[in-house]
C-alpha cells in the first residue's frame, strides 16, 4: 500500500547509493529492532559458531555448490559429508549410499515425499496416493504434501506422549506411501516409537503384501541420539528395515547457522533416478536431487568444521551439557507452582503450562517476559489436545546462569500480570 509518509527509499532502490561504512551503519540501527537471539526461548537453530568456522564460511560464501566441476573438492567434501552422517544413522551399505544437503529439513521433507510417491508408483499402484502422520508432525509436511497433491491422514494424539500405534495403523491402505514417524516432536520434544511403527507395519505389509516404509523426521533428535551414550542404544535409523529416508536438520543440534538440512536415503533404490539430475564433474557423475540450484557451499563446508573440530566427543558433552541444563530447568519449573510441565522428552526441551487457566490472556505475559528481552514461544497443540503451551529449548548459547535468571523472571512477571489482573 503506496502511503505518502513512507520515505522515498524505503519503497525505491536509490538513484544514487551511499557509501558502504554509512549503508552498514543505518542497516545496523535498524536491525537493533529485532530481538536479541540469544534470548530466543523457541529456536532450535544455532546462533554462534567458532571464530574459525565464521572465517571458512566467510571464504566460501561465494562458492556455488552447484558447479561440481569449478569446486570439485567442495563436492568431494559433500559426498564425505553424506557418508559421515550415513554411517552416524547406520545406513546398511555406504557404497550404495544416497543423500544430500538441503537448506533445511523442510526441503529434505519435500524431497522424500516425492520419493515415497514415486516408489509407490513404480509399485503399479493407481488410486490417490496418502501419507499417514500424526498430530505431532511439523507443519511442513502439511505444507509438501499439498505442494505434491497428496492425502493427509492425520491421527491425533489424545495424550501428550502417547503414540497411537493402533488409530495409526487403521489409518493405513493400500494408497498410503509412507508412515511420518517423529524423532523429536517440535512442539513438546516427545519422541514417537520408532521401533513399534516398525513391527506394526512389518505385520500389516505381510498381511497385505503391502510396501509402506517409514520416514523419520529427525529434524531435532537427528544430531542428538548418535552422540548421546544411553540413546545410542534406541534402535530409531536405518537399523530399522522399514525406514526409507530420514532427514536431519543440520542448522539444529548439527550446530551450524541457519540455512542446512541433510537428506538420506537406505540405499540408492529409494531414491528414484527418474528425479536425479545428473551433472558430470572432474572426478565423475554428480546426481542432485534438491529443490533449489544455486547455494552457497558456505554451511556445508561449517557443517565439516563441526566434525572435525568437535568430534564424536565434542558433540557429546554439548549435547549432554544442553540436557543436563534442560533438566536444572524442569527442576526449577517444577517448583514454580503456577506452572505446570507438559512433557517429559528425551530431547533438551521443556515445554509446559499453567497449573490453572490465567484469569489474564496469555500475551500479556510474553509481552512482558519480552520487555525483559525473552522471547518466549507459546501455541495451542494440535489433533484433540486442547492445552496452551510454552516451551524452551536448551541449546549451546544457554547458560545456567541465563536459566536462573530466566526462572526469576518468569515468576516475577507472572506475579506482576496475576496481581494488576485481580485488583
Ligand atoms: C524444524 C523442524 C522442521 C523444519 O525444518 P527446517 O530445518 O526448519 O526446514 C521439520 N520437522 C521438525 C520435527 C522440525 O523440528
């Protein structure tokens, strides 16, 4: 809408430009607007990397990772990257590996529900082709599936973390491409169980002689449980015959800034070679399977940092740290009477709720935990479950020394809205 008080140049490109040092300076002021990310309670993506990875990022920004044959090593270190993180999610053979980076999980999601259709195709199947999911799934499966014309079947939960195994499996036909199954529901953190949807559907593709696989979204728990000795042992990847595809987000627990995603297949057979593009390149055929072209190879190359700066090790006490601070925060929200927790994750999440329903809406108590600089997150849960939630997510920036503070807030302003509210 044309207003005549907006400045000239906040709808135009300037005729002439302004120097550099005072295009940064007034973008500067203007983005002191923003919240500070630090104090973002909902994100999951990282928000600091190392000064050294800022610096490969800052000398590859302007390397395309599309020009496999001008940045050959670039591709060679993409394909290393797709083994790596083949082997961390168990893949049977990683010579017969098929994987990708994306820009994040919801383009790796696009990709596998395209896939899970084709294969379904392929199979001589016909009629109109569904995906069965639950409640729980990210938004962005609603979202790819009506991009790709396909049927939503979504059970809800009735119980917070509670898998309906059995709503799931009546859902399933012979139309149904794929089961959705969560590592790591955004909402609440819970973890869907992978290995019953696993067993479920080996009894139903026996008795039906029906081929529907699993697609892991491991979006959140993708670069938790590898590192983490106790979750380890959870049988949710590639060693479950059925799952097909999993895809992870790398600008999450892989600790690289927004804008990566990894996408992996069992092996090359679920991956149709109808939707490759294939490129030759120096050192051979490079099969690209994602929605974009152009891209920077600037956070592939962060996401090799990571690996080798970190390690195995590395991984594991800054995932154990987040957790161990998730715990300190269930604690502490434990003994604030007037809150309520809603689940209990494997993941460093905490969601939860007001014991009683607020006598006041509950914006007036994020506006005010917002003037103390928290962004506090806070949605209705979907399918039957009528709870108003808010959740936190522990990641590497958070402190205990920010949790504590946090907690002294969240009671202070809760005292502040209650008392102006009854008076
Ligand atoms: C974050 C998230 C997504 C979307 O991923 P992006 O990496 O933001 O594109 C999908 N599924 C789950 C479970 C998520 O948490």
């Amino acid at each position: 809408m044309q207003n005549n008080n907006t400045p000239y140049e906040k709808i135009h490109v300037l005729q002439e430009g302004i120097p550099a040092y005072e295009a940064l300076e007034r973008i500067s002021k203007e983005l002191e607007k923003d919240g500070l990310p630090n104090y973002d309670l909902g994100s999951y993506t990282a928000i600091e990397m190392p000064a050294e990875a800022k610096l490969l990022i800052q000398l590859t920004l302007g390397k395309n990772m599309i020009n496999k044959n001008e940045y050959s090593q670039t591709t060679i270190i993409h394909e290393r990257l797709v083994k790596i993180i083949g082997n961390l999610l168990h893949v049977p053979d990683e010579n017969d590996i098929c994987g990708s980076s994306t820009t994040g999980s919801s383009e790796a999601i696009f990709m596998a529900l395209l896939a899970a259709k084709w294969r379904w195709k392929q199979n001589g199947n016909q009629g109109d082709p569904n995906l069965v999911l639950c409640s729980n799934a990210h938004i962005s499966w609603h979202k790819s599936a009506r991009f790709l014309d396909i049927q939503v079947r979504e059970v809800p939960l009735h119980i917070v973390n509670e898998y309906p195994i059995e709503a799931v499996r009546a859902s399933i036909d012979e139309n149904t491409i794929g089961v959705v199954a969560v590592l790591g529901c955004t909402y609440v953190g819970f973890c869907d169980p992978i290995v019953q949807i696993n067993e479920m559907l080996e009894a139903v593709n026996t008795q039906y002689g029906w081929d529907v696989g699993i697609h892991v979204d491991a979006a959140i728990g993708g670069f938790v449980y590898p590192f983490v000795a106790h979750l380890q042992k959870v049988r949710w990847d590639f060693r479950l015959p059925l799952v097909k595809s999993i895809n992870l987000s790398g600008h999450k627990y892989g600790l690289v800034y927004p804008g990566l995603g990894w996408l992996l297949f069992r092996d090359q057979n679920c991956f149709p070679e109808e939707l490759k593009t294939t490129a030759e390149y120096l050192y051979g055929v490079s099969k690209s399977f994602t929605v974009s072209f152009s891209r920077s190879s600037s956070l592939i190359i962060a996401q090799q940092f990571c690996f080798l700066h970190y390690g195995m090790n590395g991984y594991k006490n800054i995932i154990e740290n987040c957790l161990w601070n998730a715990e300190i925060l269930t604690e502490a929200i434990q003994k604030c009477n007037f809150l309520q927790l809603v689940s209990e994750s494997t993941l460093p999440i905490v969601a939860f709720k007001f014991t009683e329903e607020p006598s006041f809406p509950l914006v007036i108590y994020t506006e005010l935990l917002r003037k103390r600089k928290w962004m506090l997150p806070y949605y209705k849960l979907s399918g039957e479950l009528e709870d108003t939630v808010m959740r936190i997510v522990i990641r590497k920036d958070m402190t205990l020394e920010m949790i504590f503070r946090l907690v002294e807030d969240l009671e202070e302003c809760y005292k502040i809205v209650k008392n102006e509210y009854t008076t």
